[in-house]
C-alpha cells in the first residue's frame, strides 16, 4: 500500500473528515480508508483508496475528491 497521509482532508462538497488508517478488504484485498466526519455524529466510515484518492468533475472543473488541508489535531 501507498501511503496516504494521516490528517485533515476536505470533500469537494465542502465537508472535513479525519483520515484515522488505510486498511485492506478481508476478502478482495482492496486498499481501503478508514476516515471520520468532523461534524455530526463524528461516524466512522471506510472507502476504497482509489476513490478516496480519484479526482472528480466540479462545474467543469477537476478537483480532488478530497484534498489534504492539514495534519490532524
């Protein structure tokens, strides 16, 4: 696995999450992201790293799906 590196990330729909550890599916061996909401319930929620990772289209522009604004507090 690539290293992902821990701490703050923002969603391209504004939202922070907290990057906790990547982690690998039982089954498929998948690279997985294991990550929290900073608002809300504060849940806990895992995604597949390439999506983690993948850029999106915004108003016909490409951004990052998440993007690193700093380590963790």
């Amino acid at each position: 696995m690539t290293d992902l590196k821990a701490g703050i990330y923002r969603h391209y729909k504004g939202r922070d999450y907290k990057v906790l550890c990547e982690a690998r599916h039982s089954e498929t061996e998948e690279e997985m992201v294991v990550y929290q909401c900073l608002y809300g319930d504060y849940s806990i929620w895992v995604r597949p790293k390439a999506m983690f990772v993948e850029n999106v289209e915004v108003d016909r522009q490409v951004v990052p799906r998440f993007r690193f604004i700093g380590d963790a507090l």
